[in-house]
C-alpha cells in the first residue's frame, strides 16, 4: 500500500502517473477521475471527495498518463490521524480501473 502524507489544514496537489500492468502509460485523455479518502475502507460517506472538474483534476500529459489532485486546505483539515484512499478512472460504466489501497496519514499542524 502505497503512503500519501499530507499535513492538517495545508493545500496539497498529488501528481499520480497511471501505468498498466506492464509499467507502460495509460492514455487517460478520454478517462473521469475520482479520488477518496475514507477513514475505513468499510465506510460508504469520504472525508474527501473528489472528482473530474477542472478544478479537482489536472490532466499534467494525457498520453504519459500523469493527472494532478488539487487538495485544498479544508479537504485536508482532518483530525490527524491515518486513512484509506482510492483513485478511481472510467472510460465507460464497463472500462472502470481503481488504484490500490493508498495509505493517507494527516499529521496535525503546528500551532503558532
């Protein structure tokens, strides 16, 4: 499982490459992206949600398969603690890929 580590209350932009089982780029210039964090796997509401608008997504290269999730400082803004995400592209209701399981921990902010 792969570690994201994000800081409470702080923007945060994550660059994900999509590649296939072969290491090799996935074209996603046709795909919808959606990326959640939830404290369970189990659970069915996400603390962050986020989906295909151009706010939510930048697409970095479509051919090199390289997307951006833009998390801003109230997605972030969690009680510390570690969670479970998942990045999810459709290319129709029958071409749907998920990622592994991501491990997200938000660490708490320092106080000033």
């Amino acid at each position: 499982m792969a570690d994201l580590e994000l800081k409470q209350g702080e923007a945060k932009t994550i660059q994900f490459t999509i590649t296939d089982s072969s290491a090799d780029a996935v074209d996603v210039s046709a795909a919808t992206m959606s990326f959640f964090v939830k404290k369970r796997k189990s659970d069915t509401a996400a603390l962050i949600a986020k989906y295909s608008t151009a706010t939510d997504f930048t697409v970095t290269s479509a051919t090199a398969g390289i997307i951006s999730c833009f998390l801003n400082a109230t997605n972030t803004d969690q009680t510390p603690g570690r969670f479970v995400s998942e990045l999810t592209l459709s290319w129709s209701a029958t071409n749907i890929d998920r990622s592994t399981d991501l491990s997200v921990s938000i660490t708490q902010k320092v106080s000033s």
